[in-house]
C-alpha cells in the first residue's frame, strides 16, 4: 500500500523546511562560516578524555539527568546558582528547544530581534508559535522602543541573543534589565558568544524568575563536535523546563568531555583573549574600506555589510576559504576569527581586494 506520508503531517511541520544552512558547493582547506574555535583541544587533554574513556563502561546508561555535569557547571560559573538551576542538552539548540516546547503552545506569539540567530523562527514555527521580530537597525534597541512592541503584540517568550548572532552586538544589559522588570513572559538571553565579551546577565537569573540564559560549549571551549549546551535559570523556571527533558539526553563521553574542559578555565581564558585580540585586528582592517559598513563586534566574528562584500567572499572561496553570506539588501558577510597566521590571509587577500586584484 502507497500512502501519502504528507497528509498525515502535522500543518507546522508541513510548512517548514529541513534546516540546510547556507548553500555552498564548494571545496575548503579553510572554513571560517561557522564561528567555531580555530584551537583544538591541547594533546594531553585529548589523551586524558582517551583514558577516561577506556574505564568508562558504554554498555550502561549515562546518568539519568547528568547531574554531576550540571553541578560541575555551577561550579565553573561560580555566580551562587546550584546544581539544580542548570540543565544540559544536545548543544545550545536543544535547550532553546526545551524553553519553546515547555511555553509555546500553538498561536503564541515569540518576538527576537532581526537579523539574529535562524532557529529562534525554526522552534517557534515549529511548535505553532507566531514568530515576530523588531530590526537592530538604528540604535533600535531602547527600551522604549521594545516595550511598545511588547505592549502591541503581546509575546509570551522573548529570544534576545548578546552578543547578537550574526552582527555581534552586544545589548545593552541596562535595558534587558528593565524590560525584566514589567515583562510577564519569558525573556531567554542567548549568551553562546558572552565569554567574548567578557559580559554576562548569569548574575541575575536569581533576581528575575522568567530571565533564562543559555550557553554552549560550541564557541569559546572549542568544542563544537561534542554538542554541548546548558540553561541557567530560577529554580521556579528550571524546575518546569526540566519536566520537557528527555531521560538520558546527554551521554556519557559528552559528559565527561565537558567535566574535563570546566578544569582549565586558565586555558579557555587565554584562547579568548587571543581570539579578541584577532577579533580587534580585523575590525580595523575592515574599517579601511569606505564602501563597507563594519559593525562593531563583541563575539568571535565580524559582519560586514556592502554592495561589493560578494566579490571579497568569491576571493576567499577561490583561495579555499569559506565565510559566511546573507542574502539581503545591502549584502552582507560574516568572518570567524581564526589564527593569527589564518587571519593574516585574509588581511592580504583584503589588501588585493581593495587594489582592484580580482583574478575572476
């Protein structure tokens, strides 16, 4: 029997499609799309997860909801939160997936700010939600300005991502603290870039019980091929989020990866000072060029807008480096920052870009 698979989908999953990223065909020695961490693990820790490895049983469960990871990131983030205020999911993702499945119900509407990170829209939509946003535009961001929005629409969860992916923005935490203060929803503050700004509402989350902060292994740790991410939140929030958890939902490699790494915040330190430093580097480059705007950025990337950052992209990717492009007036790019010998490379392509040597 041939059914028709379609008319048995659910109408939200009908109108949205598979998640593919940016569409690029080409071929890579470096990928600078992704705003992972150019460092890899150091040898010795990689042999020490390799070892801890070897004694760990695989043919058992993981913890049923990891807490001795859960407490091990309180620890870390030493701000007076406890165990029972974090949870841990399948990279930041899953957690944002968590708040949207634990508040959302269908018609709900889910402000973010515009352009920022794709799958605030993916989860919402997803789960029936009505997806609105505001533009960062114009020093838009006031507090004025997002209460009135707030007042006209009426959203039940907020996603304010600081520092902004993609732009790299960093929000102003006096108005996200002021708008905690009337707002009855759900103000989720995305921090997957924070430790590059050296800023963070972590320190709040005990103040306001609907402010929830998310954060990922993926960027500053460098560790982005494990999927690691957690929550933060008010025991009243975390307590109701963590009945959407699903049994075992980290495993036991996972886990102990991210044990091991919360042991050597002097190295992580250092890496993003480095990454900082870069990050400076670039942004004064990129300023040399009067056609492009710029943005000032507070994470591990810079975003460029201008009519001719498409041909600068085409030089990079003939060269066998890949950056990130968005479709949308004015064109726009997005450069993770690599290692310095890695960034180096991109500074001498720009110097030919801006002597007019395109070799198309």
């Amino acid at each position: 029997m041939e059914i028709d698979i379609k008319k048995l989908v659910r109408p939200e999953v009908a109108k949205i499609d598979t998640y593919k990223g940016e569409k690029d065909t080409g071929s890579y020695r470096l990928d600078l799309s992704g705003n992972e961490s150019p460092y890899d693990l150091p040898e010795h820790i990689k042999e020490e997860i390799t070892d801890k490895i070897m004694q760990n049983p695989l043919n058992y469960y993981p913890t049923l909801y990891t807490e001795s990871l859960r407490c091990s990131i309180a620890e870390y983030l030493d701000i007076n939160v406890d165990c029972d205020q974090v949870l841990v999911g399948n990279g930041s993702d899953d957690v944002l997936d968590m708040l949207i499945d634990t508040f959302i119900e269908p018609g709900d509407r889910v402000l973010a700010a515009a352009p920022t990170f794709s799958m605030y829209r993916f989860f919402s939509e997803l789960a029936g939600g009505i997806y609105e946003n505001f533009s960062l535009a114009d020093q838009e961001f006031t507090y004025h300005n997002i209460k009135e929005i707030i007042d006209r629409l009426k959203p039940k969860l907020i996603f304010l991502c600081s520092p902004n992916n993609p732009t790299g923005e960093l929000l102003s935490q006096e108005t996200i603290l002021k708008l905690a203060e009337v707002y009855e929803g759900i103000l989720v503050i995305d921090e997957a870039y924070a430790e590059f700004a050296k800023s963070t509402l972590l320190t709040h989350v005990n103040e306001y019980t609907n402010l929830a902060v998310t954060r990922t292994f993926s960027k500053a740790f460098g560790l982005a091929g494990i999927r690691l991410g957690y929550l933060v939140g008010s025991r009243a929030l975390i307590s109701q989020v963590g009945k959407v958890l699903k049994p075992y939902n980290i495993n036991s490699i996972t886990s102990l990866i991210g044990k091991i790494i919360l042991r050597e915040g002097d190295l992580i330190e250092k890496r993003v000072d480095k990454i900082i430093k870069e990050r400076e580097k670039m942004f004064a480059l990129f300023k040399e060029y009067d056609n492009w705007k710029v943005f000032p950025s507070s994470a591990n990337f810079v975003y460029i807008e201008g009519a001719d950052t498409m041909q600068f992209k085409r030089m990079l990717n003939r060269v066998g480096i890949k950056i990130r492009s968005f479709d949308r007036q004015p064109p726009a790019i997005r450069i993770t920052v690599g290692k310095p010998a890695e960034n180096d490379e991109i500074a001498e392509i720009f110097k030919q870009f801006k002597e007019g040597k395109d070799d198309e």
